[in-house]
C-alpha cells in the first residue's frame, strides 16, 4: 500500500475544503439544538430581550462532548425543519412558561416532536430529551395539546429516585453502571423545582402507553409524581428533575446538591443523551453555516445578581434573532 507523503500546509487544504465543501459529520462530534423559550415576567431583565437559554444547559451538553445550536422561537415550519435536518438531537430545557401561553416554546416544541417523529419512522434516529418543563411538554404535543398536569409541591428538594420494576431494562438506565444506580437510589442527588407533574394515574386515563414510566418521587406533601420516562418506540426521554443544575447553578439558597455522586450522577446523564445524538449520520451543507449556527457566535451574561435561578443566560432580543437567518 502506497502512503501519501503530505506536507502540513497540504494537509490544512485538504481539510478545509472538506469542511467548506459539507461540514463536519457527526461522529465524535454531534450537534444538539437547544430550544429557547420566552422571557417570563419575574426575571428582571431588560425589556429589550425576548427570548433565553440558561448557560448551564449548554455546559452541560459541551462537558459531554457536544456542541449546541440556540433554536429560536417563533420561527416557521421551514426553519424548524432545517433545525431537525442539520442537528443531532434536540432537549427541551426547563423553564416557567405555560402550555397556554402564545410563548413560541410549546409551539416550537411541537413542531419539532412531530418532525422527529417523522424521522424516526423512517428508520433516522433523532433523539429528544425533556428537562422539567422539556419533560412536561413532551406528552402534552405527544397527545396533541392535552394538558393533564397535577399541582404539585417540589420546590429547591433533592432526593434519590424511586426506581419502578422495570426501570434496568430501559434504553437510559440500563447502560448505567451500578454506582450510578447505587447513587440515584439511595442519595439526595436529583434536584426538583417544579409545581406541576405527571401522574402514573393520568397517563393511564390518557392512554400515554407509548411512555414508559422508569421512576417516580413524592413532593413536600407526600404526593406521588413521575420522575422520569422514556418512549417504547422513539428515543425520546424526559426526567423531571435538573441534572445540568448539579454541575453548573450555584446561586446560594437554591439548594442545589454538589457533591461528587451529584456530579457523577449529572455526568452519566449528559454523557447517555449525547452519546444518542451520534447514532445519525446529520451535519450542515457546510463549515460556514455550521460555524454560523453555534451558540459561540452569542455571548451568555451574568444574571446571578437578578431575580433568576440562572447564573448565567444567554438572552437574545426580538430583532437579533428573527433576521438573523442562520440557516
């Protein structure tokens, strides 16, 4: 077999028209979209922006590899479609926004389930995971805009998670080695902030059965609630807790748990979710407009010292995104 003797210069060519030419493939390096959502009216910021992102979920995805893409809200369908087209995956974040609400989140949200559904029934496989109001909203599009939500009471609580029977034959928790495992079911390391959720009960009256519930908790109240689940037949997975918060969100008073199994037990999760996102073969048409794409071209600020859970956000404004067609 005969070797090319290539020099360095040649060599940078030779990759940069690759990447010029179709961008970068998956592979090792998977891009997931993170979907933003409408400013609610107790933040604190300034009335010039729209939309957000809390920083730590884009932490959270990088420190298992991944690179993010902010997908806006309030777009239309063709640019939803390019978002599902040229990404790896896409998680729903946590959030205060209503289902009811004209905020672009749930629309945005269903717009995309559907398109990953479409995907997936063709053999693509495109993952979703749901945190907190990401995990709410899935079976709320799922059933075509049916909210049966339960108020609940889990405000700033960690706990260990209360495994359901067949929670080691699922897709997420079956490749969980046993520490994990050990630390879920035992240690105060899921962190709740929530006042909404799902019941076992309300998912058998609305017929979720393509939902499989692999845990659950109880609030301050001692009501029962769904912790987390995965689909039966899409890669599509929900938690109602907070694991990018356990690495990432230290604002004092929150009650965030950080010790080394909580960190561990972040890890395990953002590391399963991206490890999804590399099982199809998506990329950008090319090295411009996938660098274009990436949530580096914005900026996160500090907002620990406003009204916000959030440490650090990344907040756009109307006019900056909705002309800014980077796709």
């Amino acid at each position: 077999m005969r070797c090319l003797n290539m020099t360095n210069l040649q060599l940078e060519v030779l990759l940069l028209l690759t990447f010029s030419c179709c961008g970068l493939l998956a592979g090792d390096t998977p891009i997931i979209g993170v979907l933003s959502q409408g400013i609610y009216y107790n933040q604190k910021l300034d009335p010039k922006y729209h939309s957000y992102i809390a920083a730590s979920y884009v932490k959270y995805l990088e420190s298992a590899g991944a690179r993010v893409v902010p997908v806006f809200i309030e777009k239309p369908l063709s640019y939803y479609e390019k978002v599902i087209k040229y990404t790896n995956g896409i998680l729903l974040p946590g959030g205060a926004v209503t289902f009811s609400s004209t905020d672009g989140y749930t629309s945005a949200g269903q717009i995309i389930y559907d398109l990953a559904i479409e995907l997936n029934n063709k053999g693509d496989y495109y993952p979703i995971w749901g945190t907190c109001l990401g995990m709410e909203l899935l079976p709320y599009v799922a059933s075509k805009g049916k909210d049966f939500l339960s108020k609940c009471s889990a405000k700033k609580i960690a706990q260990p998670l209360h495994f359901t029977a067949n929670f080691k034959s699922s897709k997420i928790f079956s490749r969980a080695p046993d520490e994990i495992v050990t630390i879920l079911k035992l240690k105060n390391v899921t962190y709740n902030n929530h006042e909404r959720c799902y019941t076992e009960e309300s998912f058998k009256l609305n017929k979720m059965d393509d939902f499989i519930v692999l845990s659950t908790n109880e609030d301050s109240n001692g009501f029962k609630f769904i912790s987390s689940f995965e689909s039966k037949k899409y890669p599509f997975y929900g938690v109602q807790f907070h694991p990018e918060k356990n690495n990432f969100e230290f604002k004092i008073g929150n009650n965030v748990p950080h010790s080394s199994e909580a960190i561990k037990m972040s890890q395990y999760f953002a590391n399963f979710f991206v490890e999804e996102s590399k099982r199809n073969n998506h990329s950008y048409p090319d090295w411009e407009s996938e660098m274009g794409a990436l949530i580096y071209n914005f900026s996160p600020q500090f907002t620990g010292l406003n009204h916000s859970d959030f440490l650090q956000m990344y907040l756009f404004e109307r006019d900056e995104y909705g002309s800014n067609e980077i796709f």
